[in-house]
C-alpha cells in the first residue's frame, strides 16, 4: 500500500465542487475502479491504495482539475480519463501497452483509450485481417472505420466496403417496406453513423454516389474479389459459417479485412453455428491474422454499460460452471 498527498490549485469552492462532483459520485468512480482511496479536506486530498495506482490517479485527477477551469465535469468524462490514462494496465500487468497509433481525421484525431483499442489499432496497421472480438459499446467498429478512412485518405485503399449480415433479430426482412438496399439499410446505421462523423455527411453520400464507399449486406459479397479495398465485415457474430468463410475468401491484393463481432449476443437460429464463434477455433494460428479480446473494462460508453456487460459475464460464468 502507498499514500500520496496532493493539491489542487488554484483553491476555488466552484471549481472543487465540480470536480468532485454531486455526493463526491466523481471521487467515489475513481475509487471503485482503481482501488483506491480518497479522502479530501478543501483542495488538500489524500489517495491510498496500490503503490503502481496511486501515483496514476494522482495524473488523473489533476487533468480534471484543469478540465473543470472550463468544462462542467460528467462522470461519462470520468470514465473516459480513466480509459485513456490507461492505470488499469498496473491493475493487470499480464496487459501489454504498445506503441498508440493515432488516426486524423477532417474532425480530429482518434486515438485508442487503454491498452487494448491502442493494440487493436497497432495490428490494424500491420496485418491483412483482423478480429475484434467483445462487448458492445469497447470501439471495435469505431475504430476499424476510422482505420478504413485513414486508409482512403493517405490512398492506401482506393476504397472502402462496409458489410453486415442481415439478420432477422426478431423482425421480419419481408415485412418491412422498400427493395432489399432499403430493407437491411437500418442494420448498417451504425457505420453511416461513424463516417459521416469522421468524414460529414455531404461527403460521405457524395463517395457513396461514386462507388468508393460501399455499404452492403454480407449477401452480396459471394463471387466478388475485393483489391485495394479496406473491408470491415460488422456483427460478424450472426455470420454462419459458410458465409464467414465466403467473407474472408473475398479478400484481393492491397487490401485489410477487419471482422467485428460480440460473441455473446448471436440472432441466429439455435441450430446455426455462429461463424465468429468456429473461426475462433480455426485460424486463430494462422500467421497474418490478429485477434483483439475486447472486456468490460475496454467499455467507452455510459459507465454504467461496462457494469452491465461484467454482469452478465458473471452470470453466464456462474450458468456454465458445474455444481
């Protein structure tokens, strides 16, 4: 155990009640997901806990210190300064921290939060396929689609392909209305959602128009040979098996195939093999593919999201475990 004494200046009651937060819920995260913990009088604290965390912390909380001069404090803030300062690494030292990989965009730059999306990132770069395995809400299509627009943009690629298998999860294809394009359009609203941040929309339906931007249901991908593109297959996990190997028998020369997937919310009919699921067994040792193992911990959304999904991982492990 190792305490550190810190404070924060200037001393403004504003600024310190903000950072702290409504009944200290700002302090009390901090403590819940380091270990730690802290206890203050004014703008003198006092962090106890693991010695290779509290100095971490300390970074943490004088960085929202400074964000508080401009910005109202939200725990979602919170969360993501933890993600990004990446001190869970000395929680887990079996986590490896490589080099971040940092992409620009027309709106900024996307980097990596932990040591899992920064490697996720660093095998993007350096291998033809590549697996993105966990929850949802840890980046995985995110950033494979910010990669892709990398990719186009230093003309890597000449294009991009973003694919998903259409999977009736409880709603009928056939009953809703319009042509198979308008049909499965709702299931890749997350990856217009991503370009059109990264790229604007006017751009974005403009590279559609001329074909180099693709957005397809899995369907359409058989007898294709894709060269110089950056395909990224999302939802992979409603993929059999025959379609995930037509997938990634596509792939040309010049080109990067990212797969997504969260094996642990499948639509597909109890009899189905998940393909995600039967790749995992397959290729897993096959030299020029990465595989990234996304947790909860990787989770940047609402905080509250991450507890949810370490939830159902204990529950699904305590199903699982014989008496």
């Amino acid at each position: 155990m190792s305490s550190q004494e810190l404070f924060l200046l200037p001393d403004d009651n504003e600024r310190l009640l903000n950072f702290c937060g409504q009944c200290d819920e700002h302090l009390r995260h901090l403590e819940k997901r380091l270990g730690v913990q802290i206890a203050n009088r004014g703008n003198h604290f006092q962090i106890d806990g693991d010695e290779n965390v509290v100095a971490g912390c300390s970074a943490v909380m004088q960085t929202l210190y400074t964000a508080t001069e401009k910005d109202f404090l939200t725990p979602e803030m919170v969360h993501l300064a933890l993600q990004e300062a990446s001190i869970e690494v000395s929680l887990h030292p079996e986590t490896h921290m490589p080099a971040p990989v940092v992409i620009k965009t027309k709106h900024g730059l996307i980097k990596g939060r932990g040591a899992n999306q920064i490697g996720y990132l660093q095998k993007i770069v350096t291998h033809d396929v590549n697996f993105g395995i966990g929850p949802a809400g840890t980046g995985k299509t995110y950033l494979a689609v910010a990669c892709a627009v990398n990719a186009l943009q230093t003309e890597q690629v000449r294009k991009i392909i973003l694919v998903r298998p259409a999977v009736e999860a409880g709603e009928k294809l056939g009953f809703l209305p319009g042509d198979m394009a308008q049909k499965v359009d709702p299931y890749l609203r997350p990856l217009y959602d991503a370009l059109h941040e990264m790229l604007g929309i006017e751009r974005v339906e403009k590279m559609l128009e001329k074909g180099v931007i693709e957005v397809a249901p899995l369907a359409f991908m058989r007898g294709r040979t894709l060269n110089n593109a950056f395909i990224i297959l999302d939802e992979a996990q409603n993929t059999t098996v025959e379609q995930i190997k037509m997938f990634l028998t596509r792939l040309g020369f010049g080109s990067t195939a990212v797969i997504t997937g969260d094996i642990t919310q499948i639509d597909l009919p109890h009899e189905k093999m998940s393909g995600l699921r039967h790749v995992l067994n397959v290729l897993q040792e096959i030299e020029g593919i990465s595989f990234t193992f996304f947790s909860y911990r990787d989770v940047v959304r609402h905080p509250l999201v991450q507890r949810i999904v370490e939830a159902y991982d204990a529950f699904d492990k305590k199903q699982n475990t014989p008496e």
